[in-house]
C-alpha cells in the first residue's frame, strides 16, 4: 500500500492533470513580476542621465561666469538692465549659460578674493576681487530627484546637492567692488 504523504500523479483527463499541464498565462505572469524591476532600472538610467546633465551644465557654466568675472567689466552685453555690477552679473550669467536649465531660486554663488595664491589660507574678502586678486567661484546648485516620490517611499533623498569650484586670478583692472 502507498503511503499518504507519496505524490500521486493526476490521471491524465482529469481536470487536476489538465491545469498541471497548461502554460498559458505565464507569459503574463513573468511579465507582472519583472515589470516593476525593468521599470526601477529604467527610470534610474534616466535620473542619473538627468543629474549628470545638471553638473555638466553647472561646471560648463561656472567656467563661463569665472572668464567674465576676471576681466573686471561690470555688466555683459545682453545682461538686464538692473544688473549694474560683477557680483549681480555672475548669477545670471550661470543660469543663461545653462540654457535656463538651471532654477536661479535653487542656486547659490559664493566669491570670495585673495590677494594672492599664497594668500588663500588666510580671510578672504566676499566679492569678485579687484585687479590681479585671486578668486574663488563656489556654486552649490539643488537639484530634486524626478524620481522623488519613490525614493521618500524607500527613505532616500528628495535632491541632489551639486557643487562647482573654479580659482581665477583676476586681469589688471580699476573697477571696485560691488
């Protein structure tokens, strides 16, 4: 006699053996259970393609802002009319470089001068320098993630903090501080 716990085979046509038996709607399942894991990697792929695009943006930018900062001209050629010195002029053109992708309101400029390299342990002076000072461009930009409810759900981050830092030595100029 068999023992209770052996596996018995359903005899074949019994409606038992006919649903061991039948695949269909397991493509649909696999599908249902691999969906939201494809759908996690893809939208990771896009952020990372985002916020690479955003420190792109923010380092090409810094440079650009850096090389009309050393030059000592108050205002650029396009700038609005109530930017009226370097330290107003150098925001604006950070957020213009970047083709107005980058949101003024999350973007914070730091200048500061020395009065030489070998200076630049000691206080600086907040600004864009005078001529033939050294200046540093700090630029702290926050980014949210597009992706940002998912990752609240999970314990993450809202945004990403970017940061781009350029040292310059400032041409021989008479313009003040502003």
């Amino acid at each position: 006699m068999r023992s209770i716990l052996s596996r018995q085979k359903p005899k074949p046509g019994t409606t038992l053996h006919k649903v061991r038996r039948c695949r269909r709607g397991t493509s649909g399942v696999e599908f249902a259970v691999l969906l939201p894991a494809f759908l996690m990697v893809a939208v990771g792929i896009v952020e990372v393609g985002w916020q690479l695009s955003i420190a792109s943006a923010l380092d090409r930018a810094v440079s650009k802002a850096s090389r009309f900062g050393v030059t000592g001209q108050a205002t650029r050629a396009g700038a609005p009319a109530e930017l009226t010195c370097r330290s107003q002029t150098i925001p604006w053109i950070i957020t213009n470089t970047a083709n107005r992708l980058l949101d003024p309101a999350r973007l914070q400029v730091t200048t500061n001068a020395y009065g030489s390299a070998s200076g630049m342990g000691g206080t600086p002076t907040a600004g864009a320098g005078t001529g033939r000072q050294v200046v540093t461009y700090e630029v702290t930009y926050t980014e949210p993630f597009m992706s940002g409810v998912w990752l609240r759900l999970i314990g993450g981050p809202e945004h990403l903090v970017h940061h781009a830092t350029i040292v310059v030595k400032n041409e021989a100029f008479d313009n003040a501080i502003c």
